[in-house]
C-alpha cells in the first residue's frame, strides 16, 4: 500500500500540518507551541526512531539488523503524556520507563538517524505514526512527514536553518546545562547526521513540493510561531481553526 493511499483511507476531515526539517532546525518547540494554540495533537516522529535504536541497545541488537530492529519497531510499547511542566517535551515511556531524557542524547539522536535509513524500520512505524492523527488535528514533526506519511497534509512547513546557527544553538542548551562540548565537534556531528538524513535512498529529508520554507537563521522562535499562525488562519473548510 502506498503512502498516499493510506493517508487518504484515513480520517481525513482531521487537519494535519507537519513540520519537516533537519535536526535542530527548532521543530520541536515550533511544534508545542503551535500544538498550545491550536489545541491539536503532537506527533513526534523522531522520538519513535530514537526509541527503536534505543530499544535495540537496551536489547543487545546491532543497528544494522534490520529484521530485528523492524520486529522491535512493530511492537514498540510506547506511550506518550503531556508534560505537567511548562515549555516541556512530552514524556515519554518505554515498556512502562520514563526514557524522556534517555531518549535525547546527541548518541540516540545518531542512532536514530541510522536505524531510519532502515525500509522495513519505517514501514513497522507507518501505521503507528497515522494512528497519531485524532481529532481537532494533529502537528507532525519529523522529517518524512509532508513527503510520505501524511502527503495530503493541510499545511506543510519545511522549517530549516544553517549548519552552524544550528549547531550553536545546541552548544548554547549545552552550555546552559554546565554540560561541556565542543562547537566543532557538534558542527561535525550535525552535518554527519544532515548527510544521512539527505542522503538515504528512503524516506530522505527534503521540502514536499507544496511545503512553505522558512528559514530560521535569523529568526526567533516567536518570529516562526508567528509566520506559521498567520498561516494557519488562512486555513479554511475542516481545518478553518479558532486561535484559543
Ligand atoms: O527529529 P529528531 O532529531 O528527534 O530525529 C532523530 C532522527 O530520526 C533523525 O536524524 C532522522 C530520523 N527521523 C526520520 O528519519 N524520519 C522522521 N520522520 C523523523 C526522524
């Protein structure tokens, strides 16, 4: 089945935008801010490839086995609920652990970049990233959303940035976090994982043909807040929202 088919089969009166774009491009907060306004769910597609590499060391399998690691993605026990904190991610548990923080480190995020060139990987987390799309709607963030999980997406955002405004955004959470680093080294790091996310025959990251590209070298988060809700008041029909 393609991806286009599946998305069409599903509840399609229920708006989705997705948020694509490389690591650190800020998605994730673009995402629960726009999440807070819109009232619409969160699919964060990059923290069920981060589980299943993390699954997989927590399960003594090598990266490179794919059938294993598609096994272990077609029955990842995950469970994801609002944050109590502010301005916090969404916890996350696997196999009813708390893996929010675990989850995070630059070593999952690289893990999970290679076990995502994996195909029979992507496919075991298709369904479960469709069955993420619930009424009043649903922001995905990810890499692959507006290309192939949810094609027929309402809004399409390809959120990026510059290698190293990226990078020294990281080395400053970092820096506040008294964890010590090099801006070198996570330069490097980032563009390895641009490479492999750009690069794969699967699934690679690139701006779906109807997506809207911002670029957020220059901007603040509130400024892309900003951008993407006067777009989204242009919305009409099923996904016409009211700002809360
Ligand atoms: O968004 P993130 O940094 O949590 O994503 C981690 C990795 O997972 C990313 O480097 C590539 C992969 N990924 C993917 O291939 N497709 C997605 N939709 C989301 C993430």
């Amino acid at each position: 089945m393609n991806a286009e088919k599946k998305d069409s089969e599903n509840i399609s009166v229920v708006p989705v935008i997705t948020i694509d774009g490389p690591s650190g491009s800020g998605k994730g907060v673009i995402t629960e801010r726009l999440a807070k306004i819109t009232g619409f769910h969160i699919l964060d597609s990059g923290a069920l490839y981060r589980l299943v590499g993390y699954a997989a060391r927590l399960d003594h399998i090598e990266l490179d086995q794919e059938q294993a690691l598609a096994s272990l993605a077609a029955v990842l026990d995950v469970t994801f609920s609002p944050n109590p904190e502010p301005d916090q991610p969404l916890r996350i548990s696997l196999r009813q652990q708390d893996v929010t923080w675990e989850i995070r480190t630059d070593q999952a995020g690289v893990d999970a970049s290679i076990v995502a060139r994996l195909a029979s990987v992507r496919r075991a987390l298709g369904e479960l990233q469709i069955s993420f799309r619930k009424p009043p709607g649903l922001i995905a963030d990810g890499r692959d959303m507006g290309t192939v999980v949810f094609p027929a997406a309402d809004l399409k955002i390809f959120l990026t940035a510059s290698a190293s405004a990226r990078a020294e955004r990281r080395y400053k959470q970092l820096k506040d976090k008294d964890i010590d680093v090099s801006l070198a080294a996570l330069l490097k790091s980032i563009q390895e994982r641009d490479a492999r996310d750009t690069g794969r025959a699967i699934a690679p990251l690139k701006p779906a043909a109807d997506a809207i590209v911002i670029d957020s070298t220059m901007l603040s988060i509130d400024a892309v807040v900003e951008q993407v809700t006067t777009l989204l008041k242009k919305g009409t029909g099923a996904w016409a929202f009211q700002q809360k």
